[in-house]
C-alpha cells in the first residue's frame, strides 16, 4: 500500500499540479458560518509536516506533531467561532477524491459511523492511516510546489489572516521546557485544562503533550532499556525502547520527565503490571507474588541489578513516584 516515492517529470507537473489545486480549493465544507475551515487547516498541517521531513511518502499518520500544527496553525488563521476539532477533517476528508481512510484490523466497519469519529480517541482508535494520491505526495516533496498549494489554499480560504501564516514558530509540539516543571504544578494545569475546555480539546492536548513524552524519555536515556542495557544503532528511524510512566499518566496526570523511564517493551509491560519495581537505590526488584519458568528471559536475572539512569540529574526518576509505584503494587 505504501508506494516508494519517484520525483515526477516537469511534464507530469504541469499536468498534476493544477488539478490538485483545483482539489484543494473546492473542497466539500459545511458551508455555514462562511464555510469550515478545518479541511483547509488540516492539508496547510500537511504541507507543514512534508516542509519539515516528518511526511515523505502518500501514509498520513495521525501523529502529534499534526495536531500541534493544526491547532497552531487554527488560532492563526481563523477567526469564526468554529470549532477546532481536529478528528472531524481527517475522518471527512475522505469525501475527497485524493483521500482514503485505512482502518486498523477488526475497524473497518467502525470507521463507516461519522458519529463515532468525532473524538480523537476513537479516530486513533480507528484509523490507522490516511493513504492520499501517490502523485500529491510526490508533489509536496519539492519546496516550490508546497508553496503554489499553500498560497492556493490560503489565498481561497483565508484572504483575511494569511499574513499570520508565515509564522509558524515552533508548532510540532509542546517545547520540552513543558515537560521540566515540577510534578505537582504541571498536575495542576492539567487538571485546570481539563476543567476549561471541552473533552474533544482535552484529548488533543493529551495526545500531544503524550508524544512529546514518549519523544523524549528514550532520548534522555540514550535510546536504551535502563534495566537491560539493549540498544540498537539503526539506520532507519527504529526504537527498541518505550517511554513508561512510573505513576500511570490516568492517574496522575504526569508527563514530567521524572516521571518516565525507558524500557524495552516486555520490562515495560512487566512494571506497568507490578511484576518488577525499583528500590530508593535504584535497583530493580521483583514482586514475589508471581512465578516463572526457567528461561534465559527470567525477570529473576535483573533482581538487585542498578539501573541505567539518565546522565542529567535533573531527569533522574523521582523517588516519590518510585515509591508510589511500589506502594499501588505492595512490593
């Protein structure tokens, strides 16, 4: 389904570029209020993402760094009182003729219910991937055709604001500095979103502020399991190694960096069950409420064994979250 990318012909160009301009300034919009604007924010996102290299090829995942855009670039361009909610477009884009929703196995019928896919919850849920036209996505990866469909676009939709286009700062995601505050202040407002905005909204910012989490604890611990030491060197984009929240982010609405560890994803499974912990000394230990087979897999092998820690103080686990982690499972 994924198609390798091939520059198209200056001939082709010609031929491609006008009918998708065409396509992208008479797209199907509700046409109340002056007409939505969210399909229009969400292919400017797109172009966004494929200006920086995120989007290379014609799969357009639903990843952070698109809905960081798409609010972003929403409290630039339009002033209507819609509502930003970025589920709706990526699911309604399939009205277009470039755009076609790929379901996750066993939600193929779920994706056939507009009232479910309002939520980004169930959008993710849902939706693996949108597979757009191999010749757009071979459009967008050269720097001048982006710009013809970004003034297209901006030009049809937006004449009034697309002055605050050009300034687009840092809208991937949330600057890290977020993620440093101390645990009982970024608890607060998060908790204080929560209560202002509506759960649409606060499901996006989660979703965000979440990627910005799994982004950046690998990368504290050097892209290795803290407790196995495994580490792979790819040339591909591939991790071996998650981002697990010591205190559960549903329960302590906590994406603080000392509230993460990295782990490889069966010791990540393993301490999110409680069947391993860590000690104030920062030794692994084991919950003794479970048994296991002999294998070279054991648990039993990390027991007392230190674990690898971040070479910046300021990221080290909090023992506070250590703690509570043990207390949840009675180690």
């Amino acid at each position: 389904m994924k198609q390798e990318l091939k520059l198209l012909s200056k001939s082709n160009l010609n031929e491609k570029l006008p009918y998708y301009i065409h396509c992208l300034t008479h797209l199907k919009r509700d046409a109340k209020n002056g007409g939505a604007p969210h399909k229009p924010i969400l292919f400017l996102s797109i172009i966004r993402l494929f200006e920086k290299g995120i989007f290379t090829d014609n799969q357009i995942h639903i990843l952070p760094e698109l809905v960081a855009s798409f609010k972003s670039n929403w409290s630039k361009l339009v002033v209507t009182n819609h509502h930003p909610i970025f589920a709706m477009p990526f699911y309604h884009m399939s009205s277009e003729p470039f755009w076609k929703l790929i379901a996750n196995v066993g939600c193929e019928k779920w994706i056939e219910s507009k009232s479910s896919m309002r939520s980004l919850q169930n959008l993710t849920t849902a939706v693996n991937f949108a597979l757009i036209d191999i010749e757009l996505a071979e459009l967008m990866l050269k720097p001048e055709n982006r710009d013809v469909l970004k003034i297209s676009i901006l030009d049809r939709y937006f004449p009034e604001t697309k002055s605050n286009y050009g300034n687009n700062g840092n809208d991937d995601l949330p600057n890290i500095s977020v993620l440093n505050e101390p645990s009982e202040e970024y608890k607060r407002k998060i908790i204080e979103l929560k209560n202002q905005v509506d759960e649409n909204a606060f499901q996006e910012e989660v979703f965000i502020r979440g990627g910005l989490f799994k982004r950046e604890i690998p990368k504290i611990y050097n892209n290795t399991c803290a407790i196995t030491g495994l580490r792979i060197d790819a040339i591909t984009n591939i991790s071996m190694v998650d981002a697990c929240h010591i205190v559960p982010f549903s329960e302590g609405y906590d994406d603080t960096l000392t509230n993460g560890i990295a782990l490889c994803p069966n010791l990540h499974r393993a301490f999110d069950r409680g069947l391993i912990s860590i000690s104030d000394n920062y030794e692994v230990i084991l919950n003794k409420n479970f048994v296991e087979s002999k294998s070279v897999y054991n648990l039993s092998q990390f027991a007392g064994k230190q674990i690898l820690l971040p070479k910046q103080l300021e990221f080290y686990p909090t023992l506070e979250n250590i703690a509570l982690h043990r207390t949840r499972f009675k180690f």
